[in-house]
C-alpha cells in the first residue's frame, strides 16, 4: 500500500465530508418563509414571478405612494378615535392625485367613510397599515397576542363594513418594532425557531419573527374564512434591526429581524437611518442609499416596498450626535435629496425586485409623540416626528406646500 497516496485520499475524502456537513449547516440555518401552495391568492392583487400584479388588468405595478395620516390640530389618535368625518379629504385627495400619486399607505386604523367616498373619485389604490404596540416585553406573550389580535380582527372588519376591499392592497401587521423588545423577546423565547401555521410557515427564524408569523397566519386565516377573500399581507420594519448585517444597529446580529413574513417585503428606508449610512456606495449614484437598496434587493426573492422615505423639516436637530439627520433639514434642501433617493432606486441593481416607494408623508402630525393631553394643539420645534409632511397645516387647516417639495414629487411621479 502507498501510504502517502493513502493518506492524500484520507485527507481529500475528509475533506469533501467537511464541505458536505458545512453546506448541510448553511441549508439548515437558511431563514425561510412561505405562504402554503394550498392557501387562496388574493383576487384582485396578488405576487407573480417577484411582481405585484392587477389581476384584472394583468399588469406589474409600481406604487408611486404618500403615507397618509389625516389627523387636523386637536385631534389624536393615541385612544382610538377616528380622524375627523368632514370634508377635508376632497382637498387632500385632489392634491396626491395632481401629484401623481397612485398608492395611498394609510395609517390610521378608522378612516372615516368621507375618506373612503372620495377615494372612489380617484384611481388610486391604498394599503392598511396596522400599528402594533411595539415597546413591550415580549411579542410571543399570550396576552400581548391576544390583544394584538383584536386590533388586527377589527381593522380587517372595518375594511369590509366601511373601506373599500377592492382598491385594498395590502395590510401591514406591524410597523417599526422597538430593539429593546426585539432582544428581549428573543432572550425569553430562545427554543422558538420555526412555526407553522394554516398559511404560513417560517423556519429558523427568531423568535420576534416567529410571533410576527402567527399573527399574519391567522388574519390570512380570518379573512379566508369571514370573508372568503384575501389581501397581500407583510409586516413593515426599519433599518436600525435589519435585516442587513451592520455595525451600528440597535440589535446584535442574531436579533436582525427579515420583514419577509407573508407576500412581500416592507421596510421603512431613510438616508440618514442606522444600516442604511453604513453601507458600501452603490454601483451607480455611489451613495450608501443605493448601496443599501442593491444588498436589500440581493437578499430576498420576493417584491420589495420601500414603505417610508422622507426628512423631518423641523426647525433644528435635537440630537445631532445620537441621531443625526433626524429633523433639522432646510425646506429648500428636501428637494434634492428626493431627487436623490428616486434616482438611487431606479438605477439600483436589482431595481426589478422594487415594487414602489412613499414618500412620507402629505402633512406634518401635530399629535406626535404624543407627551401630554394636550399635545396636538402644539406643533413642538423640539420634536422632529410633527415634522415630515410635504405640507404644513395652515390655521384654516388648508394645507401649505413647503416651498418646492411638493411640485419635485410631482416632477417624480409624473414623468416618465
């Protein structure tokens, strides 16, 4: 026997054994998620070969969006309330439409049947997001699920009573979960890895995805069974948890949350956010945006939705060291960074997997953050989050354009 050969081909099969295992490990840690074969598709919008697709015009659309929260002065969403049933409406929806808005991501969870009576004038489209309180202790907690639940249930039921299940697109379970309860939801969960559910199934997952998981299973289930119908479905994330891998995000890496959970992806992007600055330039427009876009795009085969993008024009930055470039940003400069983020994405790589941005959002928010009883009878210098919209909200709550911010997303959405 030649025991250098013997010992080559020891080594050689040793070796292959070694990439088998390795490979195996690397399927086996593979995140996953998937709506069931068997599960209805939704009937009138629904994801073909990476695209949303109208079914009944048989075409891939690209949502040209404005987050929309129409609350006035003095009024306040923090306990429930609707906001106002008049005629504002007529005015707001006739400004998105002359700007060429097609995609309506509205936030609060009872729109009035006003709203809803003027959207019919219009052709736009419109997606529910369904805020969920994201600052609690533990997101897989049967109580928290269970009140979870019934903000869900009762949002779906007001679609079908009172909005208009037919121009719907999606619901978005969730929006912007807070790090801390990310971490500690994972720390008290760490055997909860996978779940599945009657539509939904996900794999290696953390547990924070996992609680998202059985959320979205069972409004998919819900709506089936009420309403014999369903929507897309996603949950909307933010960069500073993922789920690109970067240095300087509010979660260690083994807590980066993928909003991939349901038909398509939804993550808040902003210029200026955690993940986003860090990133390597784009292979085009060389900012980190783009950059970001590119690595976002590469890391999911189902449709993206950039669902946030904007600046705060608040009158300076209240943290320019612990959040730089939240707030404080020149009316007369919002323009051009537009501009900017529309460019990074149309001439991204991978711009295909992209299936539309809003721009956020039509009109400051005089509510936030909500410190005190009286806190939308204020528009506070001191608070960025009051300071997003492309308009200002006038003493006669007519809205007033911030210089030329609105006409560039005019410019954006109308041009080919």
């Amino acid at each position: 026997m030649n025991i250098p050969l013997l010992s080559t081909l020891i080594a050689v099969l040793l070796l292959s054994q070694t990439l088998i295992l390795t490979v195996h490990a690397s399927e086996k840690m593979k995140k996953t998620s998937i709506i069931k074969a068997t599960t209805p598709a939704p009937s009138n919008f629904a994801v073909k070969n990476g695209k949303i697709i109208d079914l009944k015009k048989n075409k891939a659309l690209f949502f040209k969006g404005m987050g929309y929260s129409p609350y006035l002065p003095g009024e306040n969403p923090l306990k429930g309330a609707a906001p106002g049933n008049d005629e504002r409406y007529l005015e707001h929806l006739t400004v998105m439409r002359d700007m060429g808005v097609n995609y309506l991501h509205v936030f609060p969870l009872k729109m009035p049947p006003k709203f809803f009576i003027q959207l019919d004038t219009t052709d736009m489209l419109y997606g529910q997001d369904i805020w969920l309180d994201g600052y609690v202790p533990d997101f897989l907690a049967k109580d928290y699920q269970a009140l979870m639940w019934t903000i869900i249930k009762e949002t779906i039921d007001l679609t079908y009573q009172v909005g208009r299940p037919d121009r719907l697109v999606l619901f978005s379970i969730g929006d912007e979960l807070q790090a801390k309860s990310v971490i500690s939801t994972d720390a008290n969960n760490p055997n909860v890895k996978s779940f599945t559910g009657k539509h939904v199934q996900v794999t290696n997952r953390t547990p924070t995805e996992v609680a998202l998981a059985q959320l979205i299973d069972k409004a998919i289930d819900y709506e089936l069974t009420t309403y014999g119908r369903r929507h897309l479905y996603c949950h909307t994330s933010w960069t500073h948890i993922g789920p690109l891998n970067r240095s300087d995000l509010d979660v260690a890496s083994q807590n980066r949350l993928m909003p991939d959970i349901g038909d398509l992806v939804c993550l808040n992007v902003y210029t200026y956010a955690r993940g986003v600055v860090t990133s390597l330039p784009g292979s085009k427009t060389k900012s980190s945006y783009q950059g970001y876009l590119e690595e976002l795009a590469a890391s999911t085969d189902k449709p993206i939705f950039i669902t946030q993008a904007g600046l705060s024009t608040s009158p300076f930055e209240p943290k320019p060291y612990s959040a730089p470039g939240f707030g404080g940003h020149k009316e007369k400069d919002v323009p051009a960074v537009f501009k900017s983020i529309w460019k990074d994405l149309h001439t991204a790589k991978g711009n295909d997997k992209f299936c539309g941005i809003a721009f956020f959002e039509l009109h400051d928010e005089w509510w936030k953050s909500g410190e005190d009883p009286v806190d939308s009878t204020k528009h506070e210098r001191e608070d960025p989050e009051e300071w997003f919209g492309l308009f200002e909200v006038g003493v006669d709550h007519r809205l007033i354009p911030k210089k030329n911010i609105p006409n560039t997303v005019r410019k954006l959405y109308t041009t080919d």
